[in-house]
C-alpha cells in the first residue's frame, strides 16, 4: 500500500478505535492532607524457613562478602527463623551436642550460632519462632526445653528482638492430627512471656502471634479475644495468594489477584484484630506470592514484583505495621537464590525501603493499574518529599498525570524486567541492569526528570519522587 493510501484509510477509520502504541493515560491524585497510618523503619522484613537449618543451612554463604553487603543494604531489617519445621525442634544445647543431626528435629548450637552471628554482624533484628509442640500430659505448652535455648543464647549475649510459639496452629488439627484450641495458645503465649521474664536478656523482647494460615474468626479473633491480645505485642497472621500448581504468569500481573488479597486477608484480619484491640499493631508475618516454594520460572523473575509492590502498598495503606517476606533464600519464591544472588524481588525490596518511609496517603487512579504514596524516606530525600510509586500491569505504556505536582521537578526510579522482559531474572533501573559490582551494592540513583507527565512502560514499576513538594506532613519529623 502506498503511503497516501495508508493515511486515507487510517483517516477513514472511526475516531473510537485506539491509535496503536499511543499510551494509555491515568490521572492520579494523592491526599497529602491526612495519612492514613505510617510506614516504620521495620516495615518490611524476611523468614528464613527452619528446615535449613538442620542441613547447615543448606550451604547459604551467611558470611561471604556478597552475601554480608546484601544484607547490610536492607538493615534495618528483620528475620525470623520459624516455619513448620521450627514447631517440633528438640533445642540440644549440650556441650557435645554433634554439629548436625541432619533431617531430625534436633537442633544444635552450631547453626544456631551461625544464624545468630550473621544478624549480629549484618545488624538486623531477629525473631525466633519456638518449638510449640513440646507438650505436658494435660496439653498445655512445656517451656522446659525453649528455657534451655535462652539460657544458652543469654549466656553468649544473643539479642533476640521478638519470638513466636509454633507455626500455623490452626492447622495443627490437619498437619499433626491434633487441634489446639485458641484458649490453649493463649494461655502457652502467657506462658511464654513469664519466661522471658526470667531473662534479663530478653525481658523486653517481644512477641508476635498466633500466627495463622487462614483466616477463620474462631482462630484469629478467637485467640485474641481469649486473652491473646494481651500477651502479644502485635498480631500476625500469614498470607499467599494461591497455590504453586497453577503456573500462568498472568496471574502475577493481574488485577483480580492483586484484590484477592485485600478482600480475602487484609480487609477481614484487620477488622478481627481491631474488633477486639483497635491499638494492637498487626503484622503480615510470613507472606509470599504461591505457596510450596514459588512457582518455577516466575516468582524468582521480575514479575513476582508486581504481586509484592502490591501486597507493600496496601498493607501500608491499610496500617500494617511489618511484613515479612517468605522469604531470604533458597525457595524460588526466596529474595536470594542458595548461592546468595540477588532476584528482582531483592533490589524491589531494597529500593522500597530507601525511598518509601513514613506516613502514607491515600491515593486515586484507574482501577486498571496500581498506585500508592507516602512520604519519601527523609535520610535520602529533603523533608517535605512525598513519593508516589505505580505498578503498569499492562502490556501498553501508560502516561500518569499528577495535577497537583504537575508544575514540579522530580526524580524517577523506572524499573523493567531486563530487556522489557517480565520474565527476566534480571531487573533494569532506568534502562540498566541491576547487579553487584565487586560483590558490592551498587548506588542505584534516580533519573532527574522535567515538570509534566510520566510514562511508565509495559509491565512496570515507576517510583516518582517529588522532593520540591514540601508536604507539611512529610516535613513534621
Ligand atoms: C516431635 O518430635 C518427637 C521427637 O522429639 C517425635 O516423637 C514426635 O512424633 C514429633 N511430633 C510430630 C507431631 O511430628
Ligand atoms: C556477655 O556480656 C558480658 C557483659 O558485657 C561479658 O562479661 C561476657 O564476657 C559476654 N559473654 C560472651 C560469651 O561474649
């Protein structure tokens, strides 16, 4: 077709029918007059899963340069060590205890010493969930065995921020054939707690429960409500969107799932703690995309990010106070592989915690793509910045107007997979790869951009900092 007959029949089309490669356009607004909750230095955190420990912790390089530089770039930082295995750990703290018992549920000094000592040198805040199931004749939790594990953590100096008693109790019934009841784990929680009073070290650790996996009344609420709320610092619950059998990317980058997790968690667990203590903090304490591990090829990839910005930005929206990523490394689902490479999800969760801090806004934008505000953390940017970050979860570019900045400068951290492939194992900031240099984090700086509008690609996250905003709220520090 010659180029004249081109232009007259593109001229003749009607007006409705999309131009192709034109981007989408979203308007966005952002309430910087009143936050909704605030976003602490311990917003996010991760978990390591028990299990590793008892095979040497699968070999992770803990003290390698690579992997100690990686952890430092996330401090501050939590970890807890918990999970199904830690529900029935023997804690063996004898002085001849061997170094391994490989697969059994004995658990020696050797990898506790390990654990503790990469927290100690990397200076993040640990949390060790306890062996639930050491049980006396009538049911109630025997403190017997953990009271050896402190004694020999107190004795080496181990801070220890906070602790759990087992893992998922309320599929004890399904994983153990025997159901323990919320009045049960309350008064074990109680129990818990007049033992850390006995240790100097750890009489202000604090402690996070009960740890559920659905998300019944009777068993979050329940416990709460049956004297849980006292005993607890904050209330945590778990979360992952569905499981690992179904391995279509589409569903990583879609809305529906992204909402499941507001109306079938967020939503209903923040009510139930609230319905029995409206000041209790809560936390998301062990939460990842699809559980058993991830699934392959896709939540190690760039895409996993879409459904982990989201669950950040809401869980901040909605006043959760820590979420911990399931988890370090090893799973595919994990921020780091065995040998301690970073995954997208690893540089996503660094940047979120350099640039996302403070009180958070509530923002509004089309329902097609996903955008969330707070203040911009105030040790990189000037008081009064506010950030805005949006995940385009779109195979189009979508171009965002601020009004209410549109007259400003700001700064961009645009983050693709690697080549504009959502399946990259690799991420791209502003168009580079994203790697160690030297065993080293590299500085990862934003793009300077002009006042007007921004165009996020085709499967992205755009995080877009306004640092001349002077919001009164994000200046009150
Ligand atoms: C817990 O471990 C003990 C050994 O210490 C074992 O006898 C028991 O069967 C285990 N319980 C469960 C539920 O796995
Ligand atoms: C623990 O701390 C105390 C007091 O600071 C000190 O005397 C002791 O040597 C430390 N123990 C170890 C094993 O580091």
């Amino acid at each position: 077709m010659k180029l004249t007959a081109l232009l007259l029949s593109l001229a003749c089309l009607p007006l409705a029918l999309p131009l192709t490669n034109a981007a989408e356009r979203a308007t966005v607004t952002v309430n910087v007059y009143q936050s909704t909750s605030t976003i602490g230095s311990r917003f996010v955190g991760v978990t390591i899963d028990a299990w590793h420990a008892q095979v040497n912790w699968n070999g992770f390089p803990f003290s390698s340069k690579k992997v100690v530089n990686l952890a430092k770039a996330m401090a501050p930082n939590i970890l807890r060590l918990g999970g199904t295995a830690a529900d029935n750990l023997t804690y063996d703290m004898s002085a001849n205890a061997p170094a391994y018992h490989g697969y059994s549920s004995i658990f020696t000094p050797k990898p506790w010493e390990a654990i503790n000592q990469f927290v100690e040198n990397v200076g993040w805040d640990f949390i060790m969930d306890l062996n639930a199931l050491k049980r006396n004749a009538d049911g109630s939790w025997n403190p017997d065995n953990a009271r050896e594990l402190l004694q020999f953590s107190a004795h080496r100096n181990y801070t220890i921020a906070g602790f759990e008693l087992g893992n998922e109790y309320d599929i004890y019934e399904y994983k153990y054939g025997k159901a323990l009841t919320p009045a049960q784990l309350a008064k074990d929680i109680a129990s818990l707690q007049k033992l850390l009073k006995q240790f100097p070290a750890y009489y202000s650790s604090y402690i996070i429960g009960p740890e559920v996996a659905n998300t019944k009344t009777e068993t979050f609420q329940g416990f709460l409500a049956a004297g849980g709320a006292k005993v607890v610092y904050a209330s945590g619950f778990h979360h992952y969107y569905y499981p690992d059998t179904d391995a279509d990317p589409n569903r990583f980058t879609s809305i529906d799932t992204m909402d499941s997790f507001v109306t079938s968690s967020l939503l209903p667990m923040t009510a139930q703690s609230r319905a029995v203590d409206p000041d209790l903090p809560i936390w998301l304490s062990e939460t990842s995309t699809t559980w058993s591990g991830g699934v392959p090829h896709v939540a190690d990839r760039f895409i996993a990010g879409f459904l982990w910005l989201d669950k950040l930005g809401l869980c901040a929206l909605h006043g959760v106070e820590t979420v911990l990523r399931q988890d370090l490394y090893g799973e595919t689902y994990a921020l780091l592989d065995s040998q301690g490479e970073p995954r997208p999800d690893y540089w996503l969760t660094v940047l979120y915690k350099r640039i996302v801090r403070g009180p958070v806004f509530s923002t509004t934008a089309p329902k097609d793509v996903r955008v969330y505000s707070a203040c911009a953390h105030p040790d990189h940017f000037p008081a009064g910045s506010v950030v805005v970050y949006m995940l385009n979860p779109k195979n189009v570019p979508v171009t965002f107007d601020i009004p209410q900045f549109a007259s400003q400068p700001r700064m961009i951290y645009s983050l693709t997979g690697w080549g504009g492939d959502r399946l990259s194992e690799f991420m791209s900031l502003n168009g580079v790869k994203l790697q160690l240099v030297h065993d080293e984090v590299p500085e990862m700086k934003p793009a300077h951009a002009p006042p007007g509008h921004v165009t996020a690609p085709p499967y992205s996250f755009t995080f877009v900092v306004f640092h001349h905003a002077q919001v009164p709220i994000c200046s009150e520090r």
